[in-house]
C-alpha cells in the first residue's frame, strides 16, 4: 500500500461504515463482558501518525467503565527504580475489560531510546524481555493487538503545521514533538529495529497505512474485530414501564434554584 495513491472515501461512505463498525464494537463490548475476556489493544506510531484519533473513534458509543484508554504519563522517580514493565502490568485489562493503551511499554524502543532517556543497556534488556513478557500474557489468555500507524514526513508536518495554527490542538504539539522532526532516521531505524525484535508469532505487529486518516480508522476498526473471536450476545428483552399516574408532587419554585445562564439565547 505504501507509495500508492489510492481513492479518497467520501464523507458518506466513511461515515456510513465507521457507524457499521461501532456498532460491531458495542458486539464485541459485551461478548468481552459477557466471556469476561482481556482484551489489550497497543497503539504505537511516529507522532501525528492519527492513534488519538483512531482511538476516539473507536470508543465513542462504548462504556467507559468496560472500555478503558491508557495514557501514562512520565515514570515518578519511584516507577523508575520499578521493573520497567510494572506500571504496564498494573493498567493490563481483568476479565470483562478492555484497555487500550495510547503509547505503551514501547515507550522504550522509541522515545527513550531515541532521545537518551534510557542506557543502552536497558534498551537492549527490553528487547530481549518484551517477546518473553507478551508471550506470558498472550499465554494466560490476554487478547493482545498491536497497530503501528504509518505516516509520511510529508503528511506528518503537513498535521504538526495545522496544529500549531489551530487553537483547539495547539495542546497536542510538544517540543518532544518538534524534535522528533529533526531525528526522522533516528526513528526509523528505532522502528525497524524495535519490529524485528518484537514482530513474534504470538504477538504479531500489524501496520495501518495512516496518511488517510479515515482509510486509517476504518481499516484498523474492522481489522481488530475480525481478529478477535467474538459473537453477537443477544441483549436482554427490556421494556419501558407506563408511568405511574400523579400523586400530588408540585416542584419547588425556580426562584429556589440557582441556574446557568442561557448563553446560548445570546447566540
């Protein structure tokens, strides 16, 4: 797929089958809650590459207290004399949930690596020990999916310009951001080297083509419930009940009541 030029979706037909897809994976929610199935999903990427995205996408109809998103923040000083794969351990899904982690335990073949934040004898310890940690996982019975979003150079500072003029993702721009520009190759062969290290029969790594952003979204979607074993578990029978007639109830006066002001009668 990389370096060809594919046809644009339409807003139509992608919003046609993105609703298809969440609807499988309202499906999917409660066969993992039903079967009390793990299910971990890792989103990794250069940065821009649309995990963010992709992952509000994939949540928006879902129950929060089944689907969660992991995003940890910096390692305290205390999770850094930890094993390093503690903090993850400790995120990792019980039965009936399913955790999608935005950046990973990964952190460390890519960033840490990249920019020095570790010694090189922990990266290569991490290499060594991720195929044994994820094979342990996937043995006891975690689901594990990992998606690596491709994107170009081109297309990446294509997206890092529009965030820094758009006051709504201006947040989303770092200085780690910005460097990763300067350290393109760097990356690259972090990624190329992390991929062999760690692209394992138990715990394959799947590449999703992310310079279309919704070609991205849908075929990740629909990549990740074909590849879980799920089936429609049919929903309870519920009926709403005829409301009881009145039995003299009178609400307080408003004046009693503090209310937000209608802004929007200003609009």
């Amino acid at each position: 797929m990389a370096g060809t030029e594919l046809r644009k979706i339409s807003g139509k037909v992608y919003e046609k089958e993105l609703r298809r897809l969440q609807i499988e994976l309202v499906n999917l929610q409660e066969w993992v809650l039903t079967e009390k199935k793990r299910v971990a999903v890792v989103f990794e990427g250069r940065d821009a590459a649309g995990k963010g995205g992709t992952i509000k996408r994939l949540t928006e109809h879902l129950n929060p207290r089944v689907t969660r998103i992991v995003a940890l923040p910096r390692p305290t000083e205390r999770e850094r004399t930890q094993w390093y794969f503690q903090r993850y351990v400790e995120q990792l899904p019980a039965g009936g949930e399913i955790v999608l982690f935005d950046r990973s335990w990964y952190n460390r073949a890519g960033v840490e690596h990249v920019m020095g934040f570790c010694t090189d004898d922990e990266y290569r310890r991490f290499l060594r020990h991720c195929p044994v940690f994820e094979r342990m996982l996937v043995e006891d019975g975690l689901l594990l999916r990992k998606y690596w979003f491709s994107v170009s150079d081109v297309e990446q500072q294509e997206r890092f310009r529009r965030r820094l003029q758009d006051p709504l993702k201006r947040w989303k721009l770092s200085t780690m951001d910005l460097e990763s520009i300067t350290r393109w190759e760097a990356y690259s062969r972090a990624k190329d080297e992390m991929m062999a290290a760690t692209d394992t029969p138990e715990s394959p790594w799947y590449v999703v083509e992310s310079d279309d952003k919704r070609r991205a979204r849908l075929n990740m979607i629909a990549h990740l419930l074909d590849s879980l074993p799920h089936h429609r578990v049919p929903p309870p029978s519920l009926r709403l009940p005829e409301r009881p007639p009145p039995t003299g109830y009178t609400r307080s006066p408003r004046d009693r009541q503090t209310y937000v002001p209608d802004h929007a009668a200003r609009l």
